[in-house]
C-alpha cells in the first residue's frame, strides 16, 4: 500500500465493523459519507438510497455544486467528461460507482474510465469502485477485498 490516503480510507472506514447496511455497496456509501463528513452527495436513480442517506446523515445536502460525493449505478467516459466539464467535481470529490463488476459492459466501462489521465486514484472493492480526481496524488489503481 502506497498511498497515505488509500491506507487511511481502508483502515480507517472500510474495515471498520460497523455495517450501515446488507448491501456492500450501500454499506460503502454510507461508512465513506460518515468518515469524510461530507457535506454535498448526489445519488443518481435511486431513490430509495437517497432516503436512506437522508435518514443516516440529515445534515448532508443532495445535488448541489460541487459534490463531495457522487454515487451512480454506472459510469461511462463520457458522463465522468460531461459531469467533470459542467464543474459538478472538485479537487477532492470522489465518484461511488455500483456493480462494476455486475456484467461485462460495465467492468469494460470501468477499466476505460480508470485509464483516463484525469483519475488519479481507483479502488476496485468488486461490489462497487471509487474513483478520485486528486492532483496531488500520483495515479494508483488500487484493488481490495471487502
């Protein structure tokens, strides 16, 4: 592990016992919002995990600009550059995507987001990825076990 940042969001959130939710993904967006204490999230197509991250984290604001945090069920080139060009990221926003490895179609459309020079950091937990788009840090692609 060679990332300070990675190693603390492992230890530090992922690993912790506490569980939020069954779904692994779910439990994921739940324990990153709570470590980081983010402020602005943005759940796309799914209401119902919307409700849940309203009831865990009331003070959290939904769709506003920027995004600390945004979570969706898929991610193309495309939609990051489109998302990325209307200033919805900052330096430090990370992007939560569901089921990358769910069917074929969406673990190619990971594979060619994380080559974009843009993504610095990525984390495969099979259940779901995480991207970041920190300049400061060099480009990694990490792959753990949750």
């Amino acid at each position: 592990m060679h990332s300070p940042f990675v190693f603390a969001y492992m230890t530090q959130c992922l690993y912790i016992k506490k569980k939020f939710h069954r779904k692994k993904s779910i439990n994921v967006l739940l324990k990153t919002i709570g470590y980081f204490g983010f402020e602005t999230v943005s759940i796309k197509n799914n209401g119902a995990v919307k409700e849940l991250v309203k009831q865990t984290f009331p003070k959290v604001g939904f769709d506003e600009k920027p995004l600390d945090l945004l979570f969706v069920d898929e991610m193309d080139m495309t939609s990051f550059q489109k998302i990325r060009s209307e200033g919805k990221l900052h330096n430090d926003s990370l992007v939560l995507i569901d089921s990358i490895h769910g069917n074929q179609e969406n673990l190619e459309q990971w594979n060619r987001l994380i080559a974009l020079p843009e993504i610095t950091v990525s984390i495969d937990m099979y259940y779901c990825g995480l991207i970041s788009i920190r300049r400061e840090q060099v480009k990694e692609h990490f792959t753990i076990r949750i």
